[in-house]
C-alpha cells in the first residue's frame, strides 16, 4: 500500500467519523427538541387553564368590591359565598407551576449546544427569564396572601361553612364547588365578627390583591405565553414536530 492510498484511506476514516458525530448530534438533538417540545406544550396547556382562572378570579373579587360598598354582611346569598370563595379562599387553580426538567437539562449540562439554530438558542433563554419573572411574582403573591388574606379569613370565614361540606362527603372544597355552584343546594354562610368588619379596609385590601394578580396575569404570565408559543413555533419548524 502506497502513502497515497494510505492517505485517502485516512482521510475516509475521518470523514466517517465526522459524520458519524454529526448525525449523533443532530439525532441527539432531535431527541431533546422533542422533549422539550412536549414540556412546552403541556407548559402552554397548563397556563392558558391558570390564565383563565385568574380572570375568574379578579370578577370574583370585583364582585366582592362591588358588593360590601352598599350590602348587607348578615344576610348573604349563595352568589356571595361562591365568589367569596373563587375571590380569596381559592388560591391553587390560579397558580402557574412550569416543568423545568428538560430546560434545566439544556441550560446545566451544555446540552444547548445541540441547537444550531440562534433564535432557537436565544428563545430558551427568553422563556428561562419569563419562568423567573413568573416564580418572583408568585412568590410576591403568596406574601401577599400571607400578610393580608391570610389573617382576614382566619377572622372571618365561617368554618361551620366548611363543616358542613365535609358532612355531604366533600373531599375539599375546591372539588366540593364544581357541583355546588350548579345545584340546588344551599348551606348558610356568615362572616364571623361582623361587628368588627372594615368595609372600606376590606375593599382597599382585595383591590390590592386583584391589581397584584391582574398585573402578574397581564404582564409575567402574557410574557411567557407569547415566548412559549414562538417556541414551540421554532421547535416544529426545526425538527418537524407536530
């Protein structure tokens, strides 16, 4: 064998092996863009639910502004109680919690690298800072509820209320009002120490708290459904992916 052919011979082996480098990345980047396609989708999913909730939310608490501006606080009707409930008991249909697996993934182990693509480079670190913005604001929100909501309802809120859905065999209340809402049933309900209520208090502490939750909806959450979505776009057009 010749130097020549010794040198093609090689050269071949190299270029092999190159090759074969490359369809392991670009496999091994297909495997990950679908991973993270399929977090990001139910991500997107999970959100618009929490979106909507919070919209229900906020018409709930304006409900509640609305009402004890003029009504009475002794004889309170079962619209009162369910917004009541949508307004400020319930806190966990409205909160948003990201899966992180497969973008934790690309962002520790260098696993990023895979992603040729700039943009696509560029938008998972859009949504990591969006995930940031909306987990800061979570946290101000349950500071919030901590501080001020928190103590209201343990003051006022009717635990015979509560009692009483246990009773009709509730397993929690969240559950308990899907069904009630719709029914025929009626179970009274009373704010305890009526004679210490704060209408006007009340009204500026749950203003506070739907600007606070409307501002995380309008602003963190908005942000990253828009970044979601523009990856989502990207990953399906990159790696084909439906």
């Amino acid at each position: 064998m010749n130097k020549n052919t010794r040198w093609r011979i090689v050269r071949l082996f190299f270029l092999a092996e190159y090759q074969l480098e490359h369809k392991i990345e670009r496999d091994r980047a297909k495997e990950l863009a679908k991973s993270f396609y399929e977090e990001l989708k139910n991500d997107s999913a999970g959100i618009a639910e929490k979106y909507q909730k919070r919209i229900e939310m906020e018409s709930s608490l304006q409900y509640l502004m609305n009402y004890f501006k003029d009504s009475s606080i002794t004889n309170l009707s079962k619209i009162f109680v369910v917004n009541f409930h949508h307004g400020v008991m319930f806190n966990i249909p409205t909160v948003f919690e990201p899966r992180m697996v497969v973008l934790e993934q690309l962002k520790n182990s260098g696993s990023l690298r895979y992603f040729k693509n700039n943009e696509l480079q560029k938008l998972v670190g859009d949504i990591s800072v969006a995930i940031q913005n909306v987990n800061e604001r979570k946290a101000i929100e349950a500071s919030y509820r901590q501080t001020y909501l928190t103590p209201f309802i343990i003051k006022h809120y009717d635990s015979d209320f509560e009692s009483a859905t246990r009773k009709m065999g509730a397993k929690n209340l969240i559950e308990f009002f899907r069904n009630y809402e719709t029914s025929d049933i009626e179970i009274p309900f009373k704010l305890r120490k009526a004679e210490d209520f704060d209408a006007g208090e009340t009204n500026n502490m749950l203003s506070l708290f739907a600007i606070t939750y409307r501002g995380s909806r309008t602003l963190q959450f908005q942000k990253y459904i828009e970044v979601n979505a523009e990856l989502l776009k990207l990953l399906r057009k990159e790696y084909h992916l439906k």
